[in-house]
C-alpha cells in the first residue's frame, strides 16, 4: 500500500460502556446493520495492523471532555506517533469550567479537534446558529483549535433538523477565524454543504461514516473541480472499517491529487498543521 491515509474518526471508546443505550443499538441493527462486536473492547495491535494494512500513517480517536476514554487516551500515551484525540462532550450549557477544562486538555495532549453532535445533546433543541455555542467558537478560534460539527440526518432515532448545514451558514459569517468542518457528510442536504464550502475558507467537510461508494456524484464533481482541498476521510471505525472503506475510495473516478488530497493531505493541512499556518 503505497498510498498514505489519515483516518479523521475512530471510535475505540464504545468497549468502555458496559450497556450501550438503546438508540445505539438501534444505529448498529437498523442503520448499518453492524456486528454484534460493534462495541467490544478495542485492542491496540489489531487496529494498528488494520492501519498497517490500509496505509493508515494516523488515526484520530474520539474522547469526551466529562467522561474521558481511558482507552483512547492509553493508545495516544502508548503510540503518539499514530493517535491524536478529538474533545467532545463539552457541557455547553454550563460552557466556563467546559471550556477551561478544553484548554488544559489541549495543553497537554495532542488533541487535533474539538467535535460537537447538534442532534446528541441538549434533546436536539439547538442549531449550530445558536448562541449557546459561541463560547465554544471562541474558545477554539482562540486555541487555533479546528472544530467539528455534525451535520446531515443522524443515524440513531433522534431529531435531525438541527444538523441541516444551513445553520453553520451564520456561523461562517460571524467567527470567519474559525476553522470548521462538518462531519458524518450532509445528507440529504449535499447541496447546501457544497455551495457553503464553495463560500467560506476555512470550512470543511468529512465523510465519516459514510462509504466511499455512496457518496453523491455532485460531492465527487465538486471533488474534481473547486473544492479538492475541501472533503476529507474519515471512518467512523468500528462502525466501518478501515479495510471497506479505503479500497472503496481508491475505486472512485478521482484524479491521483485529489484522491491524495482526500485521503491524507488535507487533513494533514487542517488538524496537523501547527497552529497559525492553517486555512486556505
């Protein structure tokens, strides 16, 4: 495998949870039709060799601001050189302590975003346009922290308007300093998310659990023509695998750059870059 991949999302925390709530049984059963060892135990070596496998130079792993993983955080103290995190589980309506607590981490860790999910939090009442989120756009324009947001209709059985990307359309316009990225794709709101990556420079778009094969032919145009540095990889592992989805990608009608871009460089440009030197 000649090809260098960075893997944006990877879940190794799910084995930490002794009984999943039901609306994440419902996504494994019903969305992705999954295994029943969706939410085993990780194992380091086993997902290293997948990596090893598929080109996978890093992986950044999600971890939670109020209930930290102690597996995502053993893997990045063990391999550094593979693993970053990415902070969730702000506590956005108490945001102070939330976010002091953002900042320490970040201090200490090489955490290379901050991630929030409209749909899974506050009973999926609050659009990204809200201002009970400015604390957060601040708080990560200020840290030059990349901040990514869930956008599209969520798998589990909970409200989904709130991740219709036109909400971060105001947010654009208000924090221009900030640098955002949309995650799990868009749909059905495709459209709308092209033409706001076409209008803002530091916004981008991941395709986190979302396989290769199925992605919109206007996102792959768009690929090809104004935004090869805008759509980034990501497989929301162990929801999909490493193995299914890259070959996947390898297979879509992409110029050898873009594909390039897709699957390593732009994500190296937008979470590994040293602070300050980002955006377009």
């Amino acid at each position: 495998m000649s090809r260098k991949v960075i893997d944006c999302l990877v879940n190794v925390h799910f084995g930490e949870t002794e009984k999943q709530p039901g609306w994440m049984l419902a996504v494994r059963d019903n969305y992705f039709k999954g295994a029943k060892s969706m939410f085993d135990a990780a194992d380091m070596s086993e997902l290293l060799d997948e990596m090893d496998e598929q080109g996978v130079e890093k992986a950044i792993l999600m971890d939670n601001l109020s209930t930290p993983s102690v597996t995502a955080r053993k893997f990045v103290e063990a391999r550094p050189d593979r693993f970053s995190l990415a902070m969730g589980g702000a506590n956005l309506l108490r945001p102070v302590a939330a976010l002091r607590e953002l900042g320490a981490v970040v201090a200490d860790l090489p955490v290379s975003y901050a991630a929030v999910g409209p749909s899974f939090w506050g009973d999926g009442q609050y659009p990204p346009s809200d201002a009970v989120y400015y604390p957060m756009y601040a708080k990560c324009a200020e840290l030059e922290l990349p901040l990514c947001v869930n956008t599209g209709i969520p798998g589990p059985p909970i409200p989904g308007e709130v991740q219709n990307p036109i909400h971060l359309d105001r947010v654009c316009v208000r924090f221009p300093e900030l640098k955002l990225c949309m995650i799990h794709g868009a749909d059905p709101w495709w459209d709308v998310a092209i033409r706001l990556l076409i209008k803002y420079p530091n916004l981008r778009l991941m395709t986190s659990a979302w396989s290769p094969k199925r992605l919109p032919e206007s996102l792959l145009h768009y690929m090809r023509t104004r935004g090869p540095k805008k759509i980034i990889f990501g497989s929301d592992w162990p929801v999909l695998s490493q193995r299914r989805l890259i070959p996947e990608a390898e297979a879509l009608d992409l110029p050898s750059d873009v594909l390039d871009n897709y699957l390593f460089d732009n994500a190296q440009d937008f979470f590994f870059a040293e602070r300050g030197d980002a955006g377009e």
